[in-house]
C-alpha cells in the first residue's frame, strides 16, 4: 500500500483534514474494506477502479490504514501529513521620493517546512508582467522581500508553494501606490520687501517666511535660487538660515530690486524625500540719487 498526500486539495476542506489517496500495488479479491486508525470497517469506494480510494486525516499525527478484501487477506500502511501550508503577504516598506525601493512582509507556515515563491510585477505598464524573482527560497515564519529599484507602483503578485502544492500554489497580491507628493495648497509664503535700496553687493534686508499647517509630517524648506527680473541675471544670496524644517522657516538678508528679484524656494517632506517647488518675490525702491548743479 502506498499513501500519498492530496495537499491540493487541503485548501477546501473546511474541517481542518488532509485529503490522502491510498494506493494497492496488488489487489485482492472480491470487495474490499478498510480501517483507519481501528476504526469500523468501511466498503472502499473507489477513486480509480480497483487500484486507490481516498480518505481524509487529521494532519501531522501518525495513522494506520489497514486494508482487507473478502479472503480477509490483510495490507497495512502507517502515515502522517504534513499540516495544510498557510501563507500571508503585506507591504512592509513603502516606496518613496527618497528610497525607490519597496519591501513585502511574506509569513508561510505548515506545509513540508521547504518553501519557494516567484514575485512578479503583473502590470506593469505596456507589458503583460514582469517577474522579478522566481522559484527562489523562502524560510518558514516570516521574510522580508524587497522589490528593488525603481519599485513602480501598481500590482505585485507572489506565489507562494512547498513541494506538495507545486501545482496548487498560494497566491497573493499587494498594490505598491505612487508616492505621495507634497500638497503645497495651504502653503503660506509672505515676503517681506527692502524698504532702502542699498544695491546688490550690501547685506540685503528682504525676508521670505513659509509655513505649513501642522501634521503628523515635517518639512525642510531652501531656496534654490534667485533671479534678478530686470537683467534675468541671478543674483547672488546667502539666506539665513540656509535651510530650515517641521512646519515654518523664516529666510532673511534677501535682495530685492525695484522690478523685483524671483525666489525659487523648495519644500521637502521629511518622511518620503518628495519635493515641491514654489516662488516669491521681493522688491526694493528705487534707490536714492543726489541732484547736482
């Protein structure tokens, strides 16, 4: 008698048992019976005619099948299977502006302990899917699989599969959204214009303040650059701070002139590396010139 595991079809018994096909090498004679475990003996009611039948047992623990045809000749087999493999996989790391990478938390159990799984990327723009690993091991409990650089956003799908559900794998998929950009709507920029010209080459006395509504994120603010709109020209600066972060930054010794100089500041989202541009202005008056004759 050989016993073999039906694992495939573990997944739909909702009784917790484990699907085993029973097979004779050599039959007997006339109708044929068996006993699992002592139990009362049944008529087997065969799957392939006159070769196997299938039972259903309890996982991991030992049992006994004992097979007898009308002679009483008798056939003993004594087996275990392994417990019905579970999986679960979730998105552990987020894809950001900082880290193009992403990460799926995968946790398997049951099953013969010798696990494999194959990643895949299954829209993945023009193309059908892309798979990104395959057949690659996987340790029981749980693993930490990255998808590397560039993580595009959209569905991943895992299979996941032991060697008795090669053909019956698990399947999971997760959605890796696109990072989200910064909202700069309630962004308040204030400018503070010169009130002398003093020129370009004195400490300029302009001020830009920023600030964002309070969140659960923090921010860092810089100016990028600065434009004289007259000339087109840039401008030199050296803002004080040079940069500032959580929710507000103030920015001082900036030039203005009379037609204005173009500020290009930037604000980043600490957590996720995401920019966003945005401009202010300062201007000065004219400056003052003495009369002669």
């Amino acid at each position: 008698v050989t016993v073999t595991t039906l694992a495939c079809q573990a997944y739909n018994n909702l009784n917790g048992k484990v699907p085993v096909k029973v097979t004779l090498d050599k039959i007997g004679q006339g109708a044929h019976y068996y006993s699992l475990d002592g139990s009362a003996e049944k008529v087997i009611a065969w799957t392939i005619a006159n070769q196997a039948f299938e039972v259903e047992v309890d996982p991991i623990i030992t049992h006994t099948i004992t097979v007898k045809d009308v002679n009483a000749c008798v056939t003993t087999a004594t087996f275990s299977t392994t417990a019905i493999i579970t999986a679960s996989a979730t998105l552990s790391k987020l894809k950001t502006c900082a880290s193009p990478t992403a990460a799926i938390s995968v946790t398997v159990a049951g099953g013969t302990g010798t696990y494999s799984y194959t990643l895949e990327h299954i829209d993945n723009g023009s193309s059908a899917g892309q798979i990104i690993a395959q057949n690659q091991v996987l340790s029981a409990g749980t693993t930490t699989i990255t998808i590397p650089a560039p993580a595009d956003e959209g569905t991943y799908r895992i299979t996941i599969y032991d060697t008795e559900t090669i053909n019956c794998p698990i399947v999971k998929e997760v959605i890796l959204p696109v990072p989200i950009w910064p909202n700069i709507d309630d962004l308040v920029v204030q400018p503070y214009h010169e009130k002398c010209n003093l020129g370009l080459t004195a400490t300029g006395t302009g001020v830009i303040e920023v600030a964002m509504p309070t969140d659960s994120d923090s921010y860092t603010f810089r100016i990028l650059s600065a434009t004289d709109r007259t000339t087109g020209l840039a401008v030199p600066f050296t803002p004080t701070p040079s940069s500032a972060g959580t929710h507000n930054a103030t920015f001082t010794q900036l030039h203005g002139t009379p037609i204005g100089v173009l500020y290009v500041l930037q604000l980043t989202v600490n957590s996720t590396g995401c920019t966003a541009n945005f401009t202010a202005e300062i201007t000065s008056p004219e400056p003052l010139e003495l009369q002669t004759g």
